[in-house]
C-alpha cells in the first residue's frame, strides 16, 4: 500500500452531520501520482464500475433486492451462491449471458456439479 485518501461525502441522503462519514481508500499507487481531480475521478470510476459489473447484474438479473428473507444466513448464503454465479460467468468462455448461463446449470445439475468441484 502506497496511499491512503480520505474523502468526505456530500449527499442529499445524509439526513444528519453524524451520517457524513468519510470514505477512505487504499491505493499502490504514489500520492503525487495523480492530483485530487484525479483522484476523485478514479475513484468514482472505480465504484461507477463495481456497480456496473456487480450490484447491476445482481439486482437486475438475480433479483438480489427481492430477497424477503431476514435470516442472515439466508440472505449471506444467497449473495455467496450470487457471486459465484458471477464468478463462474466470468470463467466460462462459452457464455456470456447471465441468464443464459442460469438456465443451463438449472437445466444439467452435472453442469453444476462440475463447476463447484473444477480446481482453477
């Protein structure tokens, strides 16, 4: 770890001062490497692609924000079987749609059985 940034938030969705609270991000790279703009900016680069890469595909494709459950097993148990999903997206040439990618491990529990038990 090369730099450490503290950035303070501002959002209409900060009810209170004491909801305000700083994000801080770790980074390789040197502090003069960039300048605060530019900092700025890739960070939000960076979460505007976690959402685009993750939160979206989960919510929209996986339903992610319908789960009714309040078990915290539960619902931790299905955002782990969520992310290998994505996980096995991601590792499988073939496919490159979600659903598509759904639909055959549904549809061949082999299929399934040889992703969980593959050594990557």
């Amino acid at each position: 770890m090369e730099t450490v940034i503290k950035v303070r938030r501002d959002s209409t969705a900060f009810k209170e001062d004491k909801d305000r609270l700083p994000g801080y991000y770790l980074s390789s790279r040197p502090v003069d490497s960039m300048t605060p703009e530019q900092w700025l900016e890739y960070i939000r680069g960076h979460w505007g692609g976690i959402e685009i890469r993750n939160h979206w595909r989960k919510d929209a494709c996986l339903l992610e924000d319908k789960t009714r459950s309040r078990n915290p097993n539960t619902v931790a148990t299905m955002a782990m079987l969520r992310n290998c999903l994505l996980f096995f997206l991601s590792e499988d040439p073939h496919t490159s749609n979600i659903n598509a990618l759904t639909e055959d491990i549904a549809a061949d529990s082999d299929k399934a059985l040889e992703m969980v038990t593959r050594r990557f």
